[in-house]
C-alpha cells in the first residue's frame, strides 16, 4: 500500500511534467508570434526549470522591451502579455483538466 507521502509525491510530478508540457506550448506560440527581421529576438527566447513546479522564460536581446512595450513613437510590437493572459485562461486549464481526468 502506498502512504499519503508517496501518493502527494506522485500528484506533484504528474503535474510539474503537466505543466512542463503546458510551458513547452507557451514557448512555442511567443516564439511564433515574435515579429522576424533577423531572427534574433525570436531566437532569444530561452525556457529554463527553476525547481519543481517553477520554469521561466525569457530575452535577454537587447531591444526584447522596446518590442514588448513599444516606445513614445513605436506601438507594442510583439505583445506576450496578451499571450500569457491567453496562456492562463486556455492552456493551462485544458492541461490541468486533462491531468484530473
């Protein structure tokens, strides 16, 4: 019989491969949403585990904010708040209610 450790240990790892899943999706639709000229803002995009149930993605290239946050002149170019926002009420909810099934 497995104990009540064993079984939550279990669950939690269920759901961080879940969600690992979920954040491999979301990668992908920033990346194809990024505008392209040279392909370096696409390709900075980097997605890395923090510890179980926490990831991060993020650019480090250089004009990422001018693109995400536009400026006084230029608009927003590439908005991956919207993305996320979307990300959150769709995506994760979906995967989530995969996993509970």
């Amino acid at each position: 019989m497995v104990g009540w450790k064993e079984y939550l240990e279990n669950i939690e790892n269920m759901v961080d491969e879940t969600l690992g899943k979920a954040v491999l999706e979301l990668d992908r639709d920033i990346k194809m949403g990024a505008p392209v000229r040279t392909g370096r803002y696409r390709a900075g995009w980097i997605t890395s585990k923090l510890e179980k149930l926490s990831y991060q993605i993020s650019n480090n290239v250089e004009y990422a904010v001018y693109l995400i946050f536009g400026t006084r002149k230029m608009g927003i170019k590439h908005d991956v708040r919207g993305i996320v926002t979307y990300w959150k009420n769709h995506t994760l909810l979906s995967y989530l209610s995969k996993l509970l099934k």
